[in-house]
C-alpha cells in the first residue's frame, strides 16, 4: 500500500438557486419582465399552439425560394406535441376534452337526425 495522502478536494461553495419564477428574469428586460410575469399565471397551451399554427401558415405561403421544408417539419412536429401534451396535461384537460368530443357528437347528431318540431 502506498501512505500518500490523496489530493486535496477543492471544496466548492454552493450559491443558492434562483427561485424557478425568477430564473429568466435576468435575461429580459422591465417591460419584458411585466409580460413574463403575466405569462406565468396563463394556464394551458393554447395561445403557444396558436401561434405554431401561424408560424406554420406563414411558412406555408412564403415564396419558394424562400421556403424552408425542415422549419415547416419542425414547426409541424413541435405543434403535435404540444397538442398532444395540453390534452395530457390534467384531469382538467381530460374534462376538456370530453366535454369538446360531446359537442361534436352532438352537433353531427342534430345534423343527421334533426329534433321534431
């Protein structure tokens, strides 16, 4: 066996993290900051799917020479998922869900099969 010592471990001295709902804060600025706490208090995915859904339309109607088939994919692929997360995301959105599908079914009811009158 060998008597040498082992090396020193520099010890590190940890900081405190910043908490999650001020992580970004350093990055933005006042009036960006205002629209970040305003963003964290909205519940569910909509508004970012619409605006996948817009950026994709755009890139659908940019000239040929200006488009980009892998950004339309991506922007594609990325929509899906955050379909398929929002539906995942709660029982709430479950309820959602359902209660979207009944509407629908009722609608094509009311369509073929009309109520007396």
């Amino acid at each position: 066996m060998c008597d040498r010592e082992s090396p020193a471990v520099p010890i590190i001295k940890r900081t405190r993290t910043p908490k999650t709902a001020n992580f970004y804060n350093v990055a933005y600025e006042r009036g960006e900051k205002r629209l970040l706490k305003t963003a964290r208090q909205m519940e569910g995915l909509e508004a970012e799917i619409a605006v996948l859904r817009v950026e994709i339309l755009k890139l659908m109607k940019s000239k040929p020479e200006d488009f980009d088939f892998r950004l339309l994919t991506h922007g594609i692929d990325m929509l899906v998922k955050a379909v398929a997360t929002q539906y995942r995301m709660s029982p709430r959105a479950t309820k959602h869900l359902a209660d979207h599908m009944t509407n629908l079914l009722n609608s094509l009811g009311d369509q073929f099969l009309p109520a007396a009158r």
